[in-house]
C-alpha cells in the first residue's frame, strides 16, 4: 500500500446485500474520519436521497440503541467519500479502489490455484483408474498358478483320503476337473489361469473350502 493511504481503522467487513454476501463499511467511520460537521443522521440522509442509494442493495440499517448505524457497500462508500471534496475524501476513496484491487488479486490467484489443484487431482484420479484397471486385469503369475495346482492337488488328495476314494482313478480325475470348474463358476472365467491377481488369495479360500458335496 502506498504511504498516503492510510485509514485503515475504517473496518472492511462482508455483510448481506440482496441475498449476496459483498465487501462493506460502516458509515459512520468514514463520516468520522471526514470530520464532517453536520450531524451523522443528516449527512447520510441527504446522501442518499441525493445519489439515489437503495436500502438493502446500497446499504442497510442496523439498530443500535437509540441510534442507527448505516452499513454501506464499497461503491456507495467511494461516494460518501467524495462528498466533502477533501483530501482526507480522496484518502480514503484511494484506500478503498486500493482494496478491491487487492480483493481481486487474491481472488484471482485463488482461482488459479484452484484450477492447478484441480488439474492435479483429476490427473491423479485419472492414473488411480488406470493403476485399478491395471490390477484388475493383471494376470497370475507362474508361481501363483503352481500354488494354486499344488493347492487344488492337495485337496482332491485330501478328499480322497478322507472318503476312501483313493483307488478310484475316475473320481480322482473328476475330482481334479471339478475343483477347477468350481474355481471358474465363482469368478466367471473360461480358464482358470485367467483369474486376475487380485482374485488369487479369495481363489485359494475357495480350493480349501471345497468340500466333496461341493465337487460331486
């Protein structure tokens, strides 16, 4: 900020107007800071039946006491500064363009921030789809497929065991062919070295779950 605008006392709040929430000031600082000398009722009045200013578009009124206090945007606010035609008028008018065109800066390089953040993430959501597709359809790899060969060989042997089906070569057979059409079945597969890695460890729950029931 320059060195000669200086009230920065005059508070620059956001209040409601028309439903929108815009930068404002309270009137009775900048009729103070003028060292107006007309009483404050009197100046903001005639202030506004002279220039036309809207309640609730220009300004509001608050309740205070026995007073009321004038909360005005920062347009409305460049005019009342003028009216007295001073130098402290053209001090504080200064310091409010000053304001906005800082307000605007900011506004500015948040909103360029904003959209590099957002090119960030939608670039990083895109390489999460890609690395989620990748895994989906990334097959097994040879020393999966021969524990799971190792896995369904241990359970038709284990069936077999435990039902005396150990001299029953057919059933031994139909047993091994089973255990991958049960595999097949679950996940949906025309071969069951197609199953995704991702799918390997619920692959090898399913071959220790099968029972005999399961597979006759």
């Amino acid at each position: 900020m320059s060195a000669n605008i200086q009230p920065t006392f005059i508070k620059i709040e956001k209040s409601i107007f028309d439903g929108i929430s815009i930068n404002s000031v309270n009137a009775r600082e900048i009729h103070e800071y003028l060292g107006v000398k007309t009483r404050f009722n009197d100046w903001i009045n005639r202030a506004i039946e002279k220039y036309d200013f809207i309640e609730n578009i220009d300004y509001s009124i608050l309740s205070n006491g026995n007073s009321k206090d004038f909360v005005v945007t920062l347009d409305m606010a460049k005019e009342l500064a003028m009216l007295e035609n001073n130098p402290k008028g053209k001090e504080i008018r200064k310091y409010f363009i000053y304001f906005e065109q800082k307000a605007k800066e900011v506004i500015a390089n948040q909103s360029s921030e904003i959209q590099l953040l957002q090119g960030m993430l939608n670039t990083l959501s895109k390489m999460d789809t890609r690395v989620s597709q990748l895994e989906s359809s990334k097959r097994l790899e040879n020393w999966q497929e021969k524990e799971l060969h190792d896995l369904k060989n241990k359970k038709v042997y284990e069936l077999a065991k435990k039902h005396d089906l150990s001299n029953d070569n057919e059933m031994i057979r139909k047993l091994h062919s089973r255990v991958w059409k049960a595999v097949k079945n679950r996940f949906n597969l025309p071969r069951y070295n197609e199953l995704p890695i991702l799918k390997f460890d619920e692959a090898k729950a399913l071959i220790n779950s099968l029972t005999l029931g399961d597979l006759v």
